[in-house]
C-alpha cells in the first residue's frame, strides 16, 4: 500500500503539469510588471517569515529527538524529511484552495474552493478572500501558508513516538494536508464559519495549527496505545528518559527562533510596523513560560527538569500564537506566565493515563486552548477592530475580551462601568470557546476515523520484537547511532581498527617524540 | 559457595531483581554484552551495502549465592527469563572459592547477601 502510494504521487503531480494551463497573473503587479515597492517589501517579508517557519520542522526533528531513545532517533529524521514533503504537494494540489480559497456563488463558510494547484483563480483579492487586503503576492501567502500546515502535521507525531509503523506517517499526512488541516484552518482562521460568522479570533494558529495538531495527536495515541515498559504492573507510570537534553534543547531554540516567522509573519505585511509590536509580544510570553514552568517544576517535582522548561517556552509559544496580534504588550507574559504552569501540571497528569513522550498534548493541546480562550479575556478592541475580526455589539463596536467588555479597564469602546457581569463581557470568550469546541470536534472525529481505518488495514503498530529493537534499525535496517549498536569488531576491516590502530598510534608517537 | 551467571534479554531484568530482592537476595551486578548464540544476527544497511552484525545485545546477571540458595535464584532467572523462542539465554553456574567483604574484611558466606536477621526462608 505504501508502495503504490509513493509512486502514485509524482505521477499525479507531473499528470497536472502536463495539462494546459493559463499563465499565472498576479494582478498585484503594476502595469510595468515590477511590484509595487509596498508589495515588494511585503512579499519579502512574508517569505522570509515563511522561511523561519519552515526551519521549526528542524526545531520538532530535534525535540522529538531528543526525547527518544538512541535506537529510535534516526527514524525521526526520515520521517520529518517525509511529512514536510508531502505536506507540500498536498498542500499545493488542494489544501491551500479548501483552506483559504473563496466561493463567490454559494458562500465559503465551510470549505473554500478556488486556486486548486493555485491556478486559474482569477483576482487575487477575491479568490482568497481572507488574505486580499495585504498585497504580498499569491506564491509568498501560499509558502507561509504551507509552512503552517506542515508545523501542524509535524505536531501530530509528539505523541506516537518509538512504536508506530512509518508507513502511517505517509498515508495520514496525505488525508491531513489535503482535508483535515485545511478544512479546520479555513474554520479558524481561512474565512470560514468559526471567524466570519462566530467572531472567533485565533491570529497565528493556537487552535488552527496547535490544537489541530495536538488533536491529531491525540487521536493516534488512544488508537495506538503505551510503549512497551511505560506503565509498570502497578498501572504506574514509568519514566523512559530521551537520550539528549542538548539537542532538545537545540530543538526548543530552533522552534523559539521560528516562532519570530509565525506570529509576525501571520501580520503578512511589514509597512504598519505591526509585525515588530508581535515580535515582543512573542518574546514576553515566550520569557514568562519559561520562568513559570521553571517555578512549577521546581515546586511540583523537587528538581528544575530541563525537558519541562524547554515545554514551558514551546507552551507560552503556542499560547501566545492566538492573541499575539489581538492583545497590548502586558497581556503576553499574563497568557505566556499561565501556559508555563498549565503544561507542566497537564504532562504530569497525562502522563498518568497516556504515554506522550514529548508533552504535545500539554504544550500545544491545552496550551493550544489557553491561547485561544485567552483572546476572550485579553483582546483589545483597538486591535480587534485593526485586525477586523472578533465580536461586535449591535453597532459594530468591537467588544475585545473580558476585561475591556465588562468594563474592568474602562478602556475598551464599551466603557459601561460596573458592567463585568454583562453578557456582552463573556461574548468573545464564547466565540473562543465554541471554536475551540468546534474545531476540536471536528480534527478528532476526522483523524480517529482516519486512523481507525488504518489501524484496520495497514497496522499503526510496530511488532514488539520491533519495537524492542528500536525503529531505527526495524523500519529503516540502519541505526542512527550505529557505534552504539554494532560492536567495533563487526566493522569490515576491524582488524585495523579500533585497538590495532591504537597500539599503531602508540608505536608511531614514541618515534616522532625521538626525532 | 556459587556465582550464578545469566545471559538474559533486557526486559526479563526488571521483574528477576524485582523477585529476588523480595526473596532476600539485594545482592547482584549486571553488565550490557553482546553475544552470539543461536538466534540470527541483524542486517544494517547503509547506503546500498549491507552489514550483518552478528552479535546481539543481551543482559548478564551475576548473583553470588549460598550452595542451598542457588536452586531457588536459577528457578526465578528461568521463570522470568523464559519466552520460549530462541535468543532467551544461557545459565551458567559456577564455583566460588572466597568471598570477602571490602568494607569489614569480613569473610565467607556471611557477607553474600543481606540475611539480616535470618529472616529469610529459602
């Protein structure tokens, strides 16, 4: 089944490239056909944001690294190297058209429907429509758009970690870049139901990449089930420790440094400034996470763990990422500070149950939630209105999160004093909290039938005798680490290595101290 | 006197020390080996050539025990350690002259395992 599946993908793609198509005409560009000076800065950044989004796929590689055992580290590389591939053509092929496309003729509330292969879609400004007032070109949207679908699909993994078969990674990561990450995205933030209709704000993608992600994840986990060894007799859990703080914590720098093209470059623009004002933003929340994570750890578990400060940056991240463009500069390391304390409260109590090995159900699942929910406490209404999405009262005013609405500010358009039991206070968190639900509900049933499914057919699991080897050399024949495994004198020509090379070596010096 | 040495896979490991400390027997060391035996070796492949490593990694226990001890420690090695197919391992069993304490100096089956008491039925 793997098999015919990787042949049948270039062969469909090359199939489109053959058939007649119409010149791309990007209407951005001026009659000279030279870009706008504004639009040239614009498209600049927005792919180098993308860019910076990309290398976090080399940020996940290495926290998932980490966090395994020696004997299954080389698989991680082969299967990030895969997913971000196939993300691409998926994406390309048709993602990018459900999730940010538009449908004139019968509204796009739920699935958009132009630029397939991102041909033929006419004007660029109404055939995606959520992304038509910035003027960057089409080819840098769709990049930094892909960029996010494969962060989202790289997230999904966290959890399946040492047991679960590769050829799994293929088969979902088609059905995901192609259906359940654009049809969520387009939900969330593509235009859809949840942001045009509900007022739900989600900037960057704490719920349309994380919680997508992490959801994703969570539905493989209930499916595939422990490692072997993680819950003893007693139903207790186990520690099985990864084999590298350092590239984990390389890892968590790599995504930390990415972060600065996610929620930035989610302003897709430079020339309002406002992608600088998010770079802080990123930064407070990401520097309190890290702190309170720190404090709970040493609170909670006696000792300052290296992996729960490093998820306690990775949790603030996710946190911020909805509010990043909604909220003023002291809101972020309030919504960073309290991510910190959630994810390592939440991996501590999952890990009771479920065996996630790198925390991606806390730092990107409920630190996903959090993010979300927490435009419904913090969102301004001068930047609601910037970004003009978000809930409106009955003369258009936007409301902002709970402590503008009700009031408690006294800075918000809806200066009512004494009003902080008002319903309109809750309405933004309501529209937060029911896209939550919504999108959710949603990525569950979609991912758990998918892998359901394969469960039934292709197997998710690798065989225990495998899983005891490790992936490295079960589903690859090689190891990542391959001194560790193969004992030196079962190299061809051990018989001039290791020891006969260091007596050599010992001879050899003696005689040149001499000369 | 005699040393019980067992080559095991890792994951019998756990649940042997687990029963011997409850029986009364703390006292054992083990070290990672790699063996050949009957069970095939793996095949690595790097970059279109092949490499048989024909060793695999396995466990060897060594409990120093009482002659009247030694039934009871070989008993729980194979109750654990046995899955039935080929690679569970070999137990040797092997005579032992002197034993000797380093922190007292003490000498003799005394300072084998922890018999605190003589609580411990054999």
């Amino acid at each position: 089944m793997t098999k015919k599946l990787l042949w049948a993908l270039p062969v469909g793609v090359v199939a489109m490239l053959a058939a007649p198509q119409v010149a791309l005409a990007d209407v951005i560009d001026g009659e000279s056909g030279v870009l706008t000076d504004s639009a040239a800065i614009n498209t600049m950044w927005v792919i180098v944001a993308a860019v910076l989004v990309m290398f976090m796929q080399a940020g996940f590689m290495l926290l998932e690294i980490g966090f395994s055992r020696a004997k299954n580290a080389g698989t991680v590389v082969a299967k990030v190297l895969t997913n971000f591939s196939i993300a691409a053509l998926g994406f390309w092929a048709v993602g990018f058209a459900f999730a940010f496309g538009g449908d004139s003729a019968s509204g796009n509330d739920l699935i958009g429907s132009t630029g397939y292969f991102l041909q033929d879609f006419g004007d660029p400004l109404t055939a995606f429509p959520v992304m038509g007032i910035f003027d960057a070109t089409v080819e840098a949207k769709f990049f930094f758009q892909f960029v996010f679908c494969a962060v989202s699909l790289a997230i999904v993994w966290g959890t399946t970690l040492e047991r679960i078969k590769y050829g799994v990674y293929i088969i979902y990561g088609i059905i995901f870049s192609t259906l359940i990450y654009p049809i969520g995205a387009h939900w969330v933030f593509g235009g859809g139901w949840l942001q045009s209709n509900i007022g739900m704000q989600d900037f960057a993608g704490s719920t349309a990449v994380h919680l997508i992600g992490a959801t994703g994840g969570l539905a493989v986990l209930l499916l595939l089930g422990a490692r072997k060894g993680k819950y003893g007799g007693d139903g207790r859990p186990r520690p099985i420790p990864g084999h590298s703080m350092p590239l984990f914590g390389l890892g968590v720098f790599i995504l930390w440094l990415g972060w600065f093209g996610f929620n930035p470059g989610t302003a897709l623009g430079v020339t309002d400034g406002r992608f600088a004002e998010i770079v802080l933003v990123t930064q407070l929340a990401c520097a309190a996470g890290v702190l309170t994570a720190l404090m709970t750890s040493r609170r909670k578990q006696k000792t300052i763990d290296i992996g729960m400060v490093g998820n306690g940056a990775i949790a603030a991240l996710v946190a911020i990422t909805a509010p990043s463009g909604y909220v003023e500069y002291w809101a972020a390391p309030l919504i960073g500070g309290v991510a910190g304390v959630l994810v390592v409260y939440g991996i501590l109590a999952i890990d009771k149950v479920l065996d996630d090995p790198v925390g991606a159900l806390s730092a990107h699942g409920l630190a996903g939630i959090w993010g979300t929910l927490s435009c419904g406490i913090f969102s301004s209404p001068r930047l609601s209105e910037y970004n003009a999405f978000g809930v409106t009262n009955s003369e258009g005013d936007f409301l902002g999160g709970f402590v503008y609405a009700s009031g408690l500010l006294g800075k918000g358009f809806n200066e009512v004093p004494g009003a902080a039991f008002n319903i309109e206070a809750f309405e933004q968190l309501g529209a937060q909290a029911l896209g939550v639900t919504a999108a959710f509900a949603f990525v569950f049933t979609a991912s758990f039938a998918t892998f359901y499914v394969i469960k039934k057919t292709f197997g998710l699991r690798v065989t225990e005798d495998e899983e005891e080897a490790g992936l490295d050399i079960s589903e690859h024949g090689m190891y990542g680490y391959p001194e560790q495994f193969i004992p030196q004198g079962e190299f061809p020509g051990a018989a001039t290595s290791p020891s006969a090379a260091a007596s050599a070596a010992t001879s050899v010096k003696p005689a040149r101290s001499e000369t | 006197m005699k040393k019980i040495e067992a080559y095991i896979r890792h994951e019998a490991f756990e649940p042997i020390r687990a029963e011997l400390l409850d029986k009364g027997f703390p006292s054992l060391s083990i070290s990672e080996v790699k063996g050949s035996g009957r069970q095939k070796g793996v095949v690595e492949t790097y970059r279109g050539s092949t490499l048989t490593v024909n060793v695999r990694p396995k466990l060897k226990i060594e409990v120093v025990v009482e002659e009247k001890d030694k039934g009871l420690v070989v008993e729980t090695i194979l109750k654990h350690a046995r899955t039935g197919d080929v690679g569970d391992g070999k137990i040797f069993v092997i005579p032992v002259e002197e034993a000797i304490r380093i922190r007292t100096g003490q000498e003799g089956e005394t300072v084998l395992q922890s018999h605190e008491g003589d609580e411990v039925t054999a």
